[in-house]
C-alpha cells in the first residue's frame, strides 16, 4: 500500500468510448504532489515504502555477494534466501551470522543513543521466547527445492510437500472436510501443469455493460453495468525475463555467454580499437 503510485496519467471515458491516456504535464505533477502531502488525505508515505523494501534488497544482497555464497544460493524473494546446504559449505551460514551480528549491534546502538531500552528490538512471542528484530532466522531444511521464478516454487519435507505460488491458494479444502494440497509431486511442478478451478483458489472478473434487469424475490434489479467474479483454473507458466535469466545463467555455466548474446542480440565484431555491435 505505501508504495502505490498516486500520481497517475489521466484515463479518460468519454462518448461512450475509453480515450488514450493523457499524460500529466509538469505542472500538474506538481500540483498532485502538494494535495499528496495532505496529511488528512495521506497517512502512508510514499519514501517509507520505497526505502524500507530498498534496504530489505541490500540485506539480501549482502549475502548473495559474500564469499563462497553466489554458487550456493538458489532463490531469493523479497525478505528470504534459500541456498544449497552442502554447496554452501557453511559460506552461507558465515555470511548470515556475521549481518545478524551487525545488525543486532547497530540496532542496540540506535537505542542506547535514543535513551531507549535495546531489549524492545526483541519482542517475545507467546512463549516467551525472544525474536531480533532486523536479522535473518531459518526456517528449517528442505528435501527438494522447486521453482520457476518468483513466487513459483514448491518444497518438500519428509512425504509433506508445500507450494508457493502468486495468487494460488496452497491448500483447498476436500470433501472430508481436510486442507489438502493440491500437488502430489514435485516431478509435477512442470510448466504447463494445471490447477483446476476447483483447487486453485483463483478467480477472474467478467465484466457486463449491457445485463438484463434480474428479479430476486420481490425486488428488481435494473442496474446496466455490473461484474460476475468467477473461479478460474490456473496454469504454471514462466515469465519471459526469467526464461531469459535462466538461459543466460545456462550459458554462462557452459562456457558460451557470447554465442548466446550473438543469437539473441546481434553480432559482435572486433578490432584492435573498439568494439561494434551490429544489431540484426
């Protein structure tokens, strides 16, 4: 929510028909920001959620970049790192345990300077047990590890398997009356596989700008414009930036990166001055 645009082009309806967007001119720009600083009328700020997610992405790339880390991890989202243990080595580990010591100290620091107490960085959970705040914690050891990009993965534990998929519920209720998952393999977690409207949890909206007058009872509904929100199936796909990431990770693991900017981009040519690109 804080980082919603709220400043936006002006979409335009108009004889009955949707007009191109007009772009704001400087000015107006302007003028839209000053009504944003309302206090009344904006009570997130914009920055907040910019540079809250900013630092999130330094956190995780500091260890993504540390030494020994960048062959061992596999994925990473917004607040998370999931790695190969046994590649790691204990790189990874290293890396997490020396930015949690960090951060811990410079958040004591914070305090102690604020004449706060440090201990409010480590609220309890109804157990009592204390939780850093700022750090990274693990979440235990995964048997299988799946993904095709972001928000797309699934895990197993033991015979308990897990998916995390964007706008997919990860269980749906049988007709025993028990959450199940959906997924029986991750041999399954293939693109093209499907989940059933039934499974998926998705819904799509269909819009109707000329719908009958529906009676319910004794009441009559004569109302012209109006959305059928539907349940829809959902099909596993990949986006096009990670089908080119993964490619080029591909080549660069086989030695031919060049070979596969040249089919993709164009053709390089060389000589002892500079370097031209010729783009097909």
């Amino acid at each position: 929510m804080m980082v919603t645009d709220t400043i936006r082009d002006d979409v335009v309806f108009e004889d009955n028909e949707w007009k191109d967007d007009r772009r704001l001119t400087y000015a107006e720009i302007v003028e839209a920001l000053e009504k944003a600083k309302n206090p009344r009328k904006c009570f997130l700020s914009f920055a907040f959620g910019v540079w809250v997610t900013a630092w999130a992405r330094w956190a995780l790339w500091q260890i993504i970049t540390a030494p020994g880390c960048d062959k061992a991890i596999v994925y990473c989202d917004t607040d998370s790192v999931k790695y190969d243990v046994e590649a790691s080595a204990g790189a990874v580990e290293k890396a997490i345990a020396e930015y949690n010591k960090k951060i811990t100290a410079e958040l004591d620091f914070a305090m102690i300077w604020q004449q706060l107490d440090p201990e409010l960085t480590r609220p309890k959970d109804p157990k009592g047990n204390p939780h850093q705040l700022g750090v990274f914690e693990s979440e235990g050891v995964y048997d299988e590890f799946i993904t095709i990009g972001a928000k797309k993965y699934a895990v197993r534990v033991g015979s308990e398997i897990e998916t995390t998929i964007a706008g997919v519920g990860k269980t749906y209720v049988d007709t025993d009356g028990k959450r199940k998952v959906f997924l029986k393999s991750l041999d399954d977690f293939q693109i093209g596989f499907k989940w059933p409207y039934r499974y998926s949890g998705r819904t799509t909206a269909y819009y109707n700008d000329d719908q009958d007058a529906v009676r319910i009872g004794s009441y009559v509904f004569r109302d012209r414009f109006g959305v059928c929100v539907m349940p829809t199936e959902y099909t596993l796909g990949e986006t096009d930036e990670y089908k080119t990431f993964m490619e080029i990770a591909a080549a660069e693991r086989d030695h031919n990166v060049c070979e596969l900017l040249e089919t993709r981009m164009g053709k390089y040519e060389r000589n002892d001055e500079e370097e031209t690109r010729i783009f097909e």
